[in-house]
C-alpha cells in the first residue's frame, strides 16, 4: 500500500513553495519520484526530501528537473528565493541565541537602509502627487488599457497554470510578511517581481481573460510591495509602488480593486504620514468610483477608512456615522461572493479599525474593548499585526493611568515586535515610551525601559 502523500503548505516558506510547486509540475508530468529521481540521476528520497521541504535542492538538481519535466525554467527561476531563504537560514544559525537576535538583524537591516537604499527611504510621501493620481482614477473610462495582442513576438504565452504559480507566490509571500515583518522577506519578494513577474508581463497571455488576471495579480504584487515599503519607513517607494498597482488594475479593469488601493492602501499611507485631509478625500474618491461596482466587504473597509481620516481630523460624529455604515455593509457581507483580495476584512479586523478610530478620539475604554475583539481573534501567525494591536492597547492603558497594565501589555508587544524585522512595529513600541513619559518615575516604568533596551534595543527611547 502507497503512501500518502505529506500535505503541503506552499505558504509556509519558499522551500515549502519550491516542494510545492516540483510535486505539483512532476504530477503534471505523470512521474512517480522515483521515475524523476532515475531520469534526473538523484535518488527518489532526494526527490522526496525537496518536494517536502525537508532538503533545499542544488542548482544542478533543479536545472536537472526542469529539463525532465519541460518546465522552460520554470523552477530554476525559483531557485534565488530559495537560496535567499538558505542564505536567511544559515545566517540564524549563525548568531548567538536568545534575545539579541533581533536586534543583531534589525541593526544589519538598519546599517543597509543607510547604504543603497537610504536615498529611497528619505523619498517622502506627496499627497499631491496621489491627489492628481485619484483624480484621473476617477475619469478613467471602463476597459482594459493595455493591448494583449501587442506583444505577439514573445516566444512564450502565459496561461492559466502560469498564473496560478504566481498566485502561490503571492499568497506565501503575504504569509512570510505577516509573520515576520518585510524585512525577512522583501528582497525575495522584489527579485520575484523583477524575474518571474517581469517575464510573464512581458509575454502574451493566452487569451484576454488571462491578460486580466495576469494584471491583477500584477497589481497585488505591487501592493504588497507598497505594503511592505511601509514596512519599512520608506513611505515615498511606498507611494510608487502602490501608484504602479493601481494602473495595473485599470489595465485589468477592475475597478473595484482600485477603489480598494486607493481608499485602504494609499489612505492608509497618507493617514500614516500626517496626512488626513489628502487622506479623506482620496477614500471618498475611491467611494465615488465604485459605487456601481462594490461588494458590501468592500464598501465596509473603504467607510472604516473614511472614519479613521475623521477620527485623526477630530470629528466623532461623522466618525461614528461611517463607522455604522461600515458595520451594517460587513453585517452584509458574503465571504464567497466576496472577491478573494477582501475576504480578510472581517468583523475582527473592523474591530481594530474602530479601535484605532477611537484612539484617536481619545476614548481609551472603547479602544480596549475593540482592541480586545480584535487581538482575540487574531491568528498566532500574524505576529506583526499582534505586536501593533497589542503596542496600541499597551498606550490605551497608558492614556487611561493603569501604569501597571500598561507596562505588562507594553512587554508583551516588545515580544512580539521582537520576532519581527518591522519598522512599524519599532515604531509603536517607541509610541508607548512616549505616552507613558508623564509616569518616567515609576518603577514599573523604568523597568520597562529597561527591557526594552535589552529586548528591542532599536526601539529604545534613551533617558534624559
């Protein structure tokens, strides 16, 4: 009797993805591991071990299985993401254990954002420049607006079977990012779009159907991108990245995608970066331009955006209006008749909309009680979104004088945001120093600096 195959996770890790991806072209091919491992003169348990994620496979391996199985490179261009997790891997094992890990790797990060890449991260964001962006969103006509039929000298066509590879890609690179933080994982993801994506946008897709889907996913790609230039602190990338997405989903004429980018995304990113009143009138943008089109998951996300730009504008009552709005929309909501790109939003990850909104208003009791629906269902494996959530309940409790709460929910999140290379992450744990400043007397308070500095040191706020 055969046994049963291990049941894969290509979201895990890119080795995962990679063992994914060879069962899944070897069973395409019709060969047992055996068969592939004879033809490919390696042993039918290396063949097993790499499709499980057991063993990372040599390039000699790999150009070997995509010459058996016809692939045309398909796997070899895999191969830097799982040389760069080989490389992430070894360099773990390398370093002394316990709690200075993080803070070795988030120095390393730092020392490289001062070097190549510091001229990116000083780019600010420009409302202007996504006020115009939205405007022309907005008067853009219906239909696709890049030609399928313009590249027909490519030599190669994408398909469906492309597509759904890259899929695979982008859903394992959501995973990775929201575990760890962009910075475990946004070179892999930015050599994937300069190598595999790149290729499939610049041959011809099979049909106009696929040329859609092939720019959507393009678009989701490139808000991931954005999203973890965020992530990062370098808001003016951010900006381009998620600006480039959003074209592509005109391309794609999906116009409701867009009117998600530009509310949920680029408001996001505009609220972030002190913005609220460019923030505010590219949501009701996003609003006006999928009225016809939009699906009550959506319509919920984009009213929890226009509260949030009212709630940092200090106006409760037209906060509390779109928030009701957005809970009566969700309330709606199927997640199957949902598009794929939304489903996440639901009634927990409202909750820490409104949390944030009431935080704002500087309501601390209706924020922890928010933040306690959202962390409760959040999963283990959103760690950066746990550090967040946990670092802004940590200041609630600060604003409302429970010191002791504060500092033990405070360690908490510095756990969690030490398991992570996020700058956002850095970013809120320095919030809550700040708001519990006026209490620097306490001891519970000095400890916490205190650990801190040894846990998170990059996120630590020096005494005067």
């Amino acid at each position: 009797m055969g046994q049963i195959p291990r049941t894969l996770q290509p979201s895990l890790s890119e080795r995962h993805f990679f063992g994914a991806e060879l069962r899944r072209l070897r069973e395409r091919a019709n060969f047992s591991q055996a068969r592939l491992g004879a033809m490919i003169r390696f042993s039918a348990d290396l063949v097993r071990r790499v499709e499980t994620a057991d063993r990372f496979p040599s390039r000699e391996f790999v150009e070997a299985c995509d010459k058996a199985l016809t692939t045309g490179g398909a796997l070899s261009r895999l191969l830097p993401l799982v040389e760069g997790s080989r490389a992430n891997e070894g360099m773990r094992a390398a370093s002394p254990s316990g709690p200075t890990n993080t803070g070795t790797l988030l120095a390393a990060l730092a020392e490289e954002a001062q070097g190549v890449a510091d001229m990116v991260v000083r780019v600010p964001f420009q409302p202007g420049v996504v006020d115009r962006a939205a405007q022309d969103w907005l008067k853009a006509s219906a239909g696709p607006h890049l030609s399928v039929a313009g590249r027909l000298g490519s030599p190669d066509q994408v398909d469906e079977e492309d597509l759904h590879s890259a899929e695979t890609a982008l859903e394992m690179f959501r995973q990775l990012d929201h575990t760890h933080g962009a910075g475990r994982v946004h070179a892999q993801v930015q050599r994937y779009v300069e190598g595999e994506l790149n290729r499939l946008l610049a041959n011809t897709p099979t049909s106009e159907a696929v040329g859609r889907h092939l720019y959507a996913l393009a678009a989701g790609f490139f808000e991931l991108c954005g999203y973890q230039a965020v992530d990062t602190g370098a808001h003016g990338l951010a900006q381009r990245r998620y600006l480039r997405a959003l074209r592509l989903t005109e391309a794609a004429d999906d116009r409701l995608y867009g009117s998600y980018l530009l509310a949920v995304n680029i408001g996001h990113l505009a609220l972030h970066c002190g913005h609220p009143e460019p923030a505010r009138r590219m949501v009701l943008t996003a609003v006006k331009g999928s009225e016809t089109r939009t699906m009550p998951a959506v319509a919920a996300a984009l009213h929890a955006v226009v509260a949030r730009t009212h709630a940092r504008l200090g106006r409760e009552g037209e906060c509390l209006t779109h928030l009701d709005i957005a809970e009566k929309q969700l309330a709606r909501s199927k997640p199957e008749d949902e598009p794929p790109w939304i489903r996440y939003f639901d009634a927990a990850y409202l909750a820490d909309e409104i949390a944030h909104c009431f935080h704002d208003l500087g309501r601390p009791q209706h924020t922890q009680r928010h933040l306690g629906d959202a962390l409760s269902a959040l999963s283990p494996t959103h760690v950066r979104r746990l550090a967040i959530d946990t670092a802004l309940l940590a200041s609630s409790l600060a604003v409302a004088g429970r010191i002791d709460e504060a500092c033990a929910t405070a360690r908490q999140a510095v756990d969690y945001a030490a398991r992570t290379t996020s700058h956002r992450c850095l970013q809120r744990i320095v919030e809550v120093q700040a708001d519990l400043e006026p209490y620097r007397c306490e001891p519970e308070v000095r400890e916490f600096g205190e650990y801190v500095r040894h846990r998170l040191p990059l996120a630590a706020v020096q005494p005067e």
